[in-house]
C-alpha cells in the first residue's frame, strides 16, 4: 500500500517569492557576472575580484544563481552552464542580457503591479491602452534589446515564403520593430523592396539594423498608426509579426482585412504568433504569455491557431498552415490571398 | 553519433519574467479564486461569476495558474490540486494565503529592488539595518502571517527536547513573533513556563495566540532588543528559532554566549534555521534562503550546521546535533550547556 504524499505548501512558497529570482539574476547580468566568470572555473572570491564586489553578495548570489541553474558548482569552483556562456556571456554574440531591460522596464512591471484589479474590472489600470497607446516608449526598448534574438524566428519565416526570384517583389512589415523580420526577407530575396510599419522612433532602429545589414537602398519606411495609416499597396507578403495579440478578434479581422486589401492576389500574410494548442495550457511557453497581455493590453491575448484560422479566413484569406520557427516559442501562420 | 542539445534561452526568459508567476498567484489569492472554485470542477464563466469579476482575466489567469501547476484544466474545467485545495482555499484549516502580506511587503520587496547594488557596497541599500532595525514593522506582519505554518515545525521542535514533567521548568522563546514555537513547548510540557521575548508590538500577536491556546496563566513576555535586554535566568531551554541567520558568525557566537549564561547546567539551546549543506546549494529551499538576508540585512547568512556547531562550541556549549523538522524546510539544531 502506497501513502499518499503529505500536502506540501512548497509550490506556493516557490511561486510567491519567485520576484527574487528575477531579481538574482537582473543582479548577475548588471554586475556581468557570467562575462567575469568566463569560461574559467572560478571561487567566489576570484569572481569578486574581478567584478570588483565585497565577496558576500558575490558568493550568495553566485549559490542562487547554481540553484537555479545558471551555474555549476564543484568542491566551490562556480562554472558556466553551456546556455548561460553562450547566452549570458557578454562576449558571446548570442548575448541577451540586453532584453532584461525590456523584459523588467516599468512599463511591462507596471501592468502586473495592478493584475488583481485588471481581472476584476476585465482591463488594464496603470493607463487607457497599456503597451498599445501610440508611441509607446517601451517598444524602442523592444527593438533594441530584442532584435538579435529574433534573427533566427525571421530567417525561418523568410524561408518558409521564398519569393519570385525572378521579378522585383515587394514586402511589407508591419509592427517592424529591430526590422528583423523584413531584413530576413530581403537578405534571401535580392529583388525584394522591404518596407517596414511602426511609430517613428522605433523605425530608427529598423533603419540601422537594415543599413548594417546592407539593404539601405531596399529598406523603405512607413510611419503610424497600422490600423490607419495608407499602407500602400501590391505586396507580395505582409509580415505581422508579434502585433494581433495586442488586440481583440474583431480588431485582429478588421486588420487582416486591411492586409488582405494591399496584398497581391496570391500574395501572403505571414503572421508570426505565440499560438496556444486548443487546451490554452500547452506549449507553456506560448499558453503562458496570454498572461502578459493580460497585465499590458486592455483586450488583447494569445490566440489558438484555429482561431487565427477562423479570423484569416473572415479577412478573406485561405489555406492558412502553421509553422514551428527554429529557436522560439512563436509559430508562423501563413495564409493565401 | 549524439548531437549536443541546441542552446536554449528558455531558462533566461523564464527566471527573467518570474516576477509574473508571483503577481498571478498574488491576484488569485486576492480574487479568493481557489475558495471560489472549492471542490468544484468549473468552467472560466462559472468560476468569474463566483469572484464577480469578468470572465477574459479569469480565464486567462486560471490558464497560467494551471500551467504553474496549481490548478488542473480537462474538458476546460478547472480544479484545485490538493496541494491548492489544502494550502490556498479559504476554508480550509492549513490556508498559507495570509502569508502573501508579509512575503510581498514592500519591507522585503524593496531590499530585492537594489540588489545589484546590495552586492557591489555589501550591504543592504534601502535603510541602514534592513529588516534588524528596532521595532521593524514587518515583523507584526510576520508574526499574524506566518503562525499557523510554523506550527509542525515547532512542535516537531518540542517533541525533540522533553522536559522534566517532575518540576516546575522555564522555557526562553528568543524573537518568539507568532509565540508558536514557546506555545509548543506549553503544550506538551503542562509544568513549563514559556517566557516570550520580541519586540513590544509583535508579542502582542504571540499572547493573543498562548490565549487562544489556554497558556495565558504560564505565558510571560520580555520586551526589547535580545542582544541588550535582561534575559532572566535559570532557563531549561532557550528556543532560538528563525533568529540567528540575521546576523554575522561573530555576532551569533556572542548571542549564543548570552544564551548560554541564561541556562541551568545541562539545558538546551534549541536553535531552528535554514541549515544548508557543505555544498551552500542544496537543499535548495534552505541553501535559496541566502538570497533573502543578502536582500534584506546587512551581514545575514544562511549557515551550515558545520558552522552552527562552530559557533555553539565557541560560545561553551557541547553536543550539537541536527534534526529534520516536519512540514518545513528548516532544521532544529540542538546543543548542551
């Protein structure tokens, strides 16, 4: 006969103090720990040396940090683990240190300070619009910590639309941000003219991250409001990517309809998503980030692919498929004018 | 041939936006979700009409919570775990939720807001003693919170020191908060008198539970700052629980010192700690408890029972052994004058 086990109140402790786990390793990454650590196996004291720190802190926090699995440690030589020298390290090209500033800026903080009366009252409290109101400072920030990252979800994207290589072609990023998407697209299309959508000043982020990639003379940018502004027109592909879980259903139909408009017949909507499987529980990952829209958009959420589907399909589009994208917990649904 | 996994960032992004997992579980506690849901299996709809609350927040929310592992969902029908059920519904005996107040009090909030800078200086930023400062208020927030959890463990700490039932004995409860500990030793030890010493508004909570417990008539207090006060004599056992880890070694040799002079020969010190091993990385709710007094105090620790026996023989005591406490993630240490 088995005993059940006692009841445990541990995931609760767990998950009540778990800010001081963002908060250990916000800590590592400003003091650049895991750059001071290197590839070396190192004592506390040799880490404290090198960040210039009193070793206490350095040791407490370098114990959290192997708890969490951050770090290694043996007969007290802390080590890398492989994710954080290739991740973490500020030597690595791979680097994402940077986003923490996006991740844990006040304005995404802000929204969960508030999430007891956002659930209450159905909608965001620290102001009418959350991260959708125009011009949104946090979306520079955005651009700038978060484009490296998004380099390999866009190549997969860009592969999985090859355009017509032999005729000029024309592409269309809406909410561009870093302009990874659109820069992806025209790095495996040399006849393909990028036009990236988003407020002003994030677009000069795209614009710089486009003239490093060498497509200045094929980057062009529109600047608004993407549910008003004139989008052109005669697009072979409009990327959306990362934009329709701000909004409602409604308001995602009523801008793929606009997508739809501007595209060329058999042209493509390439919408890359955080898409939930029907249980709204798996991939974590995905399912988990309907709660960050909660905090942050007054209506927004992240949708499964049948109801992308279902919207694709009211805006006029059809065969929408989805995609896994390499290194991401996005998917990329694309769909056929 | 095994190819090495792929770099993943997913243990960055995780720990990086771990301060949603606690705001989710805060905002269910505040909502009363899980006494909303009981025993029941309920959908979204069912479960917003009991917290009054629109339906989108709470759907997403019991998403996360089931996805954290609080909740489970089939056929869209939420229900608690029995861990939840047992810990987070209010109607429940073992309900832990009061505890949120002090877990997330702003006293202990901001000492993690200033972590990086904690660790750079060495000390705690936001004030100059942290949570040691006189008459600290957190404490009272402590003591109303943290009560009925404490109680396995103190009576786990009870049954392993037996008074003498022939004579009057006399039990010191050193920074008693809640009283559970000395409360404990009432309990089992009908002829023993507890003396509770903390601070003046704490001990407020800790006579009003030796009430509730039928100990007023053997239940006295001592006010004040335990390193200065007059601690009376001719204790069979000093209860030292959840005090030490405040203060650096040398300061704990010359509290244990004050202890031991307070003793009758041949009483105990019955010391309850975060006791991590050798290692300082498991287990790791004891060895992650660092974190906290590196947050929250100017030269806290988490400290090794090798340590502890260190400090107990330099302040004259003999015999130190260790001993699992029930329902808890601390450890008794015991010793001899």
């Amino acid at each position: 006969m088995s005993t059940p086990a006692a009841p445990s109140p541990q995931l609760f402790f767990e998950t009540i103090n778990a800010f001081q786990k963002c908060a250990a390793l916000k800590a590592a990454i400003e003091l650049d720990l895991f750059t001071a650590i290197g590839q070396t196996r190192s004592t506390a004291a040799e880490i404290a040396e090198r960040c210039s720190c009193p070793v206490r802190g350095i040791r407490i926090l370098s114990d959290y940090l192997t708890i969490l699995g951050f770090l290694t440690k043996e007969n007290g030589l802390y080590a890398p683990t492989p994710d954080s020298a290739f991740f973490l390290n500020r030597d690595s090209p791979a680097y994402v240190g940077a986003s923490t500033d996006f991740f844990l800026s006040s304005e995404i903080v802000d929204g969960f300070k508030h999430l007891t009366a956002t659930v209450r009252t159905g909608t965001v409290q620290h102001s009418e619009l959350g991260t959708i109101a125009p011009d949104h400072p946090v979306w520079v920030e955005f651009a700038r910590a978060m484009g490296p990252m998004m380099i390999p979800a866009a190549r997969g994207t860009a592969a999985l639309v090859p355009l017509d290589p032999s005729r000029d072609t024309k592409v269309l990023d809406i909410s561009a941000s870093h302009g990874a998407y659109g820069i992806a697209f025209g790095e495996a299309n040399p006849r393909a003219q990028i036009v990236a959508l988003d407020w002003s000043a994030v677009l000069e982020v795209a614009k710089a991250n486009a003239e490093k990639a060498g497509l200045s003379d094929r980057f062009s940018t529109i600047i608004g409001d993407a549910f008003k502004v004139d989008l052109g027109t005669d697009y072979d592909v409009v990327l959306v990517p990362n934009f329709l879980h701000h909004f409602n259903p409604a308001d995602c139909v009523r801008f793929l309809r606009r997508v739809q408009e501007v595209l060329r017949p058999g042209g493509k909507a390439a919408i890359v998503e955080f898409v939930p499987n029907d249980d709204r529980i798996t991939p974590p990952a995905a399912a988990g980030f309907s709660l960050v829209m909660l905090g942050s958009t007054p209506e927004g959420d992240a949708y499964t692919f049948a109801e992308y589907q279902q919207m694709l399909t009211e805006a006029g589009f059809s065969d929408a498929q989805q995609y896994p994208l390499p290194s991401s917990a996005e998917t990329a649904v694309i769909a056929t004018r």
